[in-house]
C-alpha cells in the first residue's frame, strides 16, 4: 500500500478517531506486525499534540499458546502492576486505538470453557476501572491488514503480500480513506447524525423486524432511548468517531422486552471461534434457545457469560447497500461486517443511548432497561429483504427499512 494513503489513514485516526487533545496520553493496541502503520499512527498522535504515546504489543500465535498451556488459574490473574495501570489511566483518561489486524480464526482449538472462565475472572477486577473510565476517555478500533487475516480473506491469492496489499485495499475503501479522509469523515458524520434526528423524533416504543430467512423479532425500546451513529462525544465534550469504519445507525433496546426468533445471516468469529448459521430465540427479553451449524457450543458458552449475556444489548441498521457490503469482501472481522449489515448485539447496552444519560446513576439506567454483562457481542441479520418497522406509542406504524435498506430520505426534500 502506498505510503501517503497509509499516512492520511494513520491521520484519520489521530484526528477524527482518537481526536488527540494536547497533552493527553495515547494508549495503541496492535498486533507486532503492525509495527510499521503504528509508527505512523503515533507520529499523527504526536502532532496533534500527544505528551506521550503508549504501545501496547499483542502477538496472537502468544495469547493461544498462553490459554493452552498456562493453567487456568495463573490464566485468571491479574498482576498488581497490570491493576495499578489500570488505576493510573482512571486518572489519566488516555485516548485509547485498538488496532485489529489478527487472524479471525487463530484461536481455534483453545477451550472455550477455559477460556470465558479466565476472562471472566479478569474482567471481574479489570471491570470497575473500565467503568470509571466510561464516557471520560476517547477510543477508537480501526483495522490494519495482518497477513493471517489477509490470508482468510483472499484465500486464492498466491503469495501473502498480495494479500495483504488486497486487504490494505479494502480496509482503506471500507473506511472512506481515500483522497482527504478527515473531509470524508466530516461529511459522513453530518449524513448519520440526520438519520438519529429523524429516527428519535418519532418517539418510537419498538421495531418489528421481519425476513424471509424466518427472522420475526419484536424488540421494546425505552422511551428515554435515543438512536446514535458515527461521532460521538465523552462527557467533557470532546467528539471523537470510536468506530472507523462506521456505517451503522443504532439504539439500545430495553432489557426484558424481546419476542421471536432470528437468523444470523453472516459468520460470527468470537473469541477467535467462528459460529456460522445460527439462531436465536427470545422469550421476555432472554435468549432461550439458540442453534448453530457450526461453534454451537461457544454461542452457548457465550450467553451464559454473566446474567445478562443472554439480554440484547444493540439493536443496528445498515443498509444493505452500504460501502462494505458492496465491496463483497468478507472480512470475518466484526468491525467490517456489523457495518455491511443490520446487526443486534447480546450483552451490555450503551448508556449514552439515553436521552440526559449523565443525570442518571447506573443503576437508575439498568433500571430504566440498559442491560449489562461483561460481553457484547455483534451478530449479523441484515439480509436483503429484511423489513423492519418501528412502532410508536400510540400505535402508529413507521416503516424504517424495506428490502434491506432504508425506507426513509433525510436528504434535501420531505
Ligand atoms: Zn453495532
């Protein structure tokens, strides 16, 4: 890939993800082989002004050779030093990249069992210093082109820098990365914030969706509920986009309040596992029975996390005509292909989907119907007949979606 495309991408990152203010701390999160674009990312950070820019290393082939051999408890443990830099950056609030780049697949063969219980463990200390961060700190996950990744991506390709390059291509496109990306992203940011206008001033009380596949979900949303998209702010007020790409339009539904079934339409990888042609049924808000082809086993383990890993936390529309999709590239990689489609997530609902959510404790929002869990996880439902239809209060039927894509036009006329 072209360096002065890497370069602008690396930009966009600092500028419009993270959004660096001057003399804040940035932490990035990258696989080692990205050693190269996270170099460049930190001189963009720098120049935006940075005090200091922390990487934070990861090396797949490691993390599963951990989870196979170390044993489950030394697996579970949190070291003191990783818990004081956890307090540190509570104080701190460093912007925060997470830069995926790893093969979707690579911890296959790790025991899923083994694997949620450490996690759960972890998470159990790790949860209370992320949770005093939230909402304070600017983040953002992005992509880079890992070569196992690329490799799973375009399989047919002979050697594995073409494949790479290939994937380059497409992250960089699927991100609205080409030519001036921080205009691109500016644009986009207005297109989606129209979108959530529109959507919460219909006063909305639930979405029926319905497919072809089979899918008939009904999902409550909460009347203090309101749609996001794009950009977003911490509390102090500084925009940044935690999502690049991003396409996706979306709310969080009310805990309890979820009748039917529905179908996934694309592959989930979850914890380097992949799930593929699964389903799940919700009674009173719960998923009470779900089935897969393939990873059934780690669905099941997936929704019996915590309490409310079995609760939908996300419900998302994209269209189905979206840049990602229309690139008919399967990225096997959640932040790709949960904005190529309509997607619901299971497990901890987003705070900032409710109207003045700062007025509110925690625990008056879980009480208004924001579910919480350790996980959330994105699945994929969007096909292209999906209807959904969002009903109001008083009865009134709006038709949101038909035939997989937005039934409604913000732009210019009404
Ligand atoms: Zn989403």
């Amino acid at each position: 890939m072209q360096r002065s495309v890497l370069k602008n991408y690396a930009k966009l990152l600092a500028r419009k993800g993270l959004n660096v203010q001057k003399g804040q701390d940035v932490v990035i999160s990258a696989e080692i082989e990205q050693e190269e674009f996270v170099l460049m990312v930190a001189e963009e950070c720098y120049r935006a002004g940075a005090r200091r820019v922390f990487p934070e290393w990861t090396y797949q082939p490691l993390a599963k050779l951990n989870a196979e051999l170390r044993s489950l408890e030394q697996l579970s443990r949190v070291t003191p030093w990783e818990e004081e830099e956890q307090r540190r950056q509570t104080q701190t609030l460093p912007a925060r990249l997470y830069i995926t780049s790893e093969d979707p697949d690579g911890m296959q063969g790790v025991d899923p069992e083994k694997y949620a219980a450490a996690r759960r463990a972890r998470s159990a200390v790790l949860k209370p210093y992320r949770d005093a961060r939230e909402n304070k700190e600017q983040w953002c996950i992005a992509a880079a082109a890992g070569a196992d990744w690329a490799k799973k991506v375009f399989p047919r390709e002979k050697s594995a820098a073409r494949a790479v390059e290939r994937l380059w291509r497409a992250i960089i496109d699927a991100s609205r990365a080409n030519g001036n990306p921080v205009a691109n992203w500016t644009e986009h940011d207005k297109d989606l914030a129209d979108r959530c206008a529109f959507l919460n001033g219909l006063g909305l009380a639930s979405l029926e969706y319905e497919s072809a596949g089979g899918t008939k979900l009904t999902v409550g949303l909460m009347r203090e509920g309101l749609f996001a998209a794009g950009e977003e702010s911490t509390l102090s007020g500084i925009p940044f986009n935690p999502n690049i790409p991003s396409e996706e339009v979306f709310t969080t539904p009310k805990r309890g309040e979820a009748e039917g079934i529905v179908y996934s339409t694309k592959p989930l990888s979850y914890q380097g596992q992949l799930i593929r042609n699964f389903s799940v049924r919700f009674e009173g808000g719960r998923a009470v029975e779900v089935h897969a082809s393939q990873g059934e086993a780690a669905l099941k383990k997936m929704i019996a996390m915590d309490e409310g890993a079995a609760y939908l936390g996300e419900c998302a529309l994209v269209p189905y005509d979206s840049p990602i999709r229309n690139s008919k590239v399967l990225f096997y990689n959640t932040l790709f292909d949960e904005n190529a489609a309509c997607h619901l997530a299971l497990g901890r609902g987003f705070f900032n989907c409710v109207r003045d959510f700062e007025k509110y404790s925690d625990e008056e929002l879980k009480r208004l119907g924001v579910n919480d869990s350790m996980i959330h996880v994105d699945f994929m439902i969007g096909c292209e007949d999906l209807s959904v239809t969002g009903v109001t209060a008083t009865g009134a039927r709006i038709p949101l979606f038909r035939d997989g894509n937005w039934a409604f036009d913000t732009k210019g006329k009404d």
